[in-house]
C-alpha cells in the first residue's frame, strides 16, 4: 500500500513546486515519518492529490532518487531507500507497543510465548474453507448493519460448545461476541457501572487484568492463592468490595484448578455480598490433567457470574473474537450497552469462525491440541531438567506454562529482558504478584516447543540464567 504522506506545496512562495515537493519528501524519509520500504504514491496519483502536474513530480523523484533516498522498481513502484545514504540522520525508532507483557506485534511467536496456540499443527486446510466460504457469503449479504451482539449463527454454536465442553446452559441472548476477553471486561466493567469500587484479584494473576482494572479506576486487592486456587480474604478487612476476578479453570499463572469447596465459597460470597464475579476461562477445555473440569458458571444459580472466553489461544490471537456470557436478568441491559458503544467485529472473522465450528473441527481440533500440549509439556520438562542447575526448580502442574522458580532475589524481569535477545519468549514471574517481596522465577509457555529444537533452547536459556 502506498504511503498517504502529502508534502506541502505553496504556489505563493518563490520556490518551485519541485523543489517544494523533493524537500517535503526528503525531509519525510530523512526524520523517519517514511520509513524504509515504504511505498510512495505514484507520480499520477500524487499530481492528482497536489494539483500539479505529472511532470513536476517525476522531477521531484528524480531528485530523490539522485540523492539514493528512493529506488524505483517496475511494477513494485517507488520505494524509500532499504538503506539510507551515509551522513542521513537516523529514522524514527520503531513504535513502542504499550507497556505491560507485550512482544513484538510483527514478527512471529518467540519460543515459549505464552497465550498463543501451536503453529505448526493448525488445521489450516479446514480454517482456509471456512474463510472462503464465509467470504463467498459475504459477497451476497444484504447491506445492512449485523447485529451488534454478534451473528447469531455463531452465538448459538457458543452456546452449543459451552453447554456441551464448559457445563455452561445458557440462551443464545445471554452471549455477546466481543473484541477477545479485554473487550469483554470493558463491557463488564462499564455496563455493570464500576468505575470507583474495589476488586478481589488474584495474588499472583494475570498483570494486564489487573492493570485494566486499575485503569478503568478500581481498586485492586490480592486474594492470595493456594493449592485449592483463590483464597478471598477476610471480607470484614475489606468492607464494599463488588467484584472478583478469577481464572477458576487454570489459575493465571500457577495453574491449580479452583476446589469445589471455593467454588461454593466464592459464589456464596457474591450472592451475600450483592457482589459479582468475573470468569476469565481463558484456556477452556485446554485443562492437560484428566477431564476438563465445568465452569465457574456452571455452578451459578443466583445469576452472579460473568463468564469471559476467547478463541486467541485456541485459533488465533488476531481474530480478536471473544464471548461473554451474562445471566439472563442483565441481557436487556448489556445488549442496549452494546448497541451504542460494542457492537461485535467483522461478520467474516465471525462467519468464519461459526463454520469452522459447525464443521467439527473446532472440538477436533480441541481433542487434538490437548493430546499435543501434555506431549510438549513432558518434553520441556525432560529437557528442562538435563540442562538447568539442580537449585532451580520446575514447576509444570497444570496450565499451558512451565514454571521455573529462581533463588530470591533474583532479578528475573532483567532475565526475561535478556532472554528475548535470543528470541526466548519468557515472562517473569514477579510481574504478576503486587507485593514486593514476590517469588523469582520465570514463565515458559509450552505450545510451540518442538522435539528438534527444544534442547538447543534450553541450552540457550541455561546459559541466559548463569550470565
């Protein structure tokens, strides 16, 4: 795609439109607001935008071009220059994503990201034709605005999957199609009007949930975590607090599933409390111990939960699809909410999705990745072991993670940084606990580790923790 990037021109000046032109275009590639590779409009459609004439801007880019600012390749069009000339000021650095557990946006998956599925054994035969026929569909579908909750082909398969994988019953007006689980939570939170109120969180959890919470103006209290998952604490110590956000199927990042004796406790708590409870099953059925165990949700008949899923780690993260679930006395209310300010994304993606689904390959596909993490999980840990120092221990109950727990003190958000220079996607452990004086260690996602090349990076990770 060519760059929108106008120069500005005056015919009012004593400077030729030309040179008028070179300079605003130079001075563009040399502080980097045109990067390297980028495509420059055509001379035709750029003396169309200017009001000038083809021939002024052919002069301009042969100017460019003299100084080896822009290089011209047929049918590929005028380029800036994949190598500035020596004495050009440095671009403009590369755009900083936001700050948090972030990686980065154009490249592919680090080894041992966490939150991303296996690449390499994605059905992509079966993902390809639901894409084609839901673009095919696209093609003959009225021109009108699709219904903010999301389409409801895709709603009822939601509906379908939780019944039959999560224990979840629920009407297809109960669920809302949202942008992944951050979009999800910015309904909740909005919908149900709490801005300004307090929040049970897990300690440790999941930093960008927390951080969502904070920024949407609550306050965050840590509910520490033991084997049997979230421990609320007193609620006398913490009068007013009207929300919990839990991870119940695989706890964020430990792993533990939530007992049946807190699950009853947790929602008792909400029903007493007038209080709520976000559900964030991020994993799903993906639970690698025996059979997967129900939702949270499943369990609420007082109509306290809010049941958040996403098909990032089970697709892809760059569908930005979600589902939210809400008990049936606030449908009216949330789908007013999302009329106005969230109505659901592409109908394609959605469409997509929904024939994917229809087909069987989304629970086949769950079968299989299943069988295929507990493979890799054993395989990292075996490898783990062989190349780690005995003081380090690993942890790999539960969850999509492996976790390595290192001597206190260390400073293992500096390691991660250093591990991603050789491309090891690790997360430290510390980032996800509020206190301060939190455990040391670090997070090592198993999806995307594979038999030829798992040990050279543990090898690589070893060396990494003994510099």
């Amino acid at each position: 795609m060519a760059e929108s990037y106008l120069p500005p021109v005056s015919r009012e000046g004593h400077v030729s439109l030309t040179q008028q032109i070179f300079q605003g275009l130079r001075s563009a590639i040399l502080n980097g607001t045109l990067q390297e590779r980028a495509r420059l409009s055509s001379w035709q459609d750029l003396s169309a935008q200017l009001g000038v004439s083809r021939g002024t801007v052919k002069r301009a880019y042969d100017l460019l071009k003299d100084e080896n600012l822009v290089e011209t390749k047929g049918s590929g069009g005028t380029r800036v220059a994949a190598i500035l000339p020596i004495g050009a000021p440095p671009q403009a650095a590369k755009e900083s994503g936001p700050e948090g557990l972030f990686y980065d946006f154009e490249t592919g998956p680090q080894y041992f990201q966490l939150g991303v599925p296996a690449q390499d054994q994605f059905p992509g035969k079966a993902w390809h034709a639901a894409w084609r026929r839901a673009i095919s569909a696209e093609a003959t579908r009225p021109q009108i605005y699709p219904d903010p909750r999301g389409l409801s082909s895709l709603r009822r398969e939601v509906a379908g999957y939780l019944a039959t994988a999560r224990g979840v019953r629920c009407l297809t007006n109960q669920i809302f199609i949202t942008s992944g689980f951050a979009g999800a939570l910015g309904v909740v939170l909005n919908v149900m009007n709490l801005n300004g109120k307090k929040a049970f969180v897990e300690e440790p959890g999941f930093p960008r949930t927390r951080h969502a919470l904070e920024q949407a103006g609550l306050e965050t209290i840590p509910a520490a975590v033991d084997g049997e998952g979230i421990r609320l604490p007193i609620t006398g110590l913490h009068p007013g607090v009207e929300l919990t956000v839990v991870t119940p199927g695989q706890q964020a990042p430990l792993g533990m599933t939530l007992s049946q004796g807190r699950r009853q406790e947790l929602l008792k708590w909400a029903d007493d409390s007038d209080a709520w409870i976000i559900e964030d099953d991020y994993a799903g059925e993906l639970q690698l111990s025996g059979h997967a165990s129900p939702a949270l949700a499943a369990d609420d008949t007082s109509g306290r939960v809010f049941h958040i899923g996403s098909f990032s780690k089970t697709l892809n993260p760059g569908l930005r699809l979600g589902f939210l679930v809400v008990p049936r006395a606030l449908t009216e209310r949330f789908a007013v909410f999302v009329g106005h300010l969230a109505p659901a994304g592409s109908v394609v993606a959605q469409q997509a999705v929904q024939n994917f689904m229809t087909g069987g390959h989304f629970f086949r596909h769950l079968r299989q990745m299943k069988a295929l993490y507990a493979d890799r999980k054993i395989m990292l840990v075996d490898a783990l072991r062989r190349e780690l120092h005995p003081a380090i221990r690993c942890d790999f109950e539960g969850a999509l993670s492996v976790r390595l727990f290192l001597p206190p003190g260390t400073d293992d958000v500096a390691i991660a940084g250093v591990a991603r220079t050789h491309d090891l996607g690790v997360l430290p452990l510390s980032s996800w606990y509020q206190r301060k004086d939190s455990p040391r260690g670090l997070l090592l996602g198993i999806a995307n580790v594979r038999r030829r090349d798992v040990a050279s990076r543990c090898k690589t990770l070893s060396r990494v923790l003994s510099l």
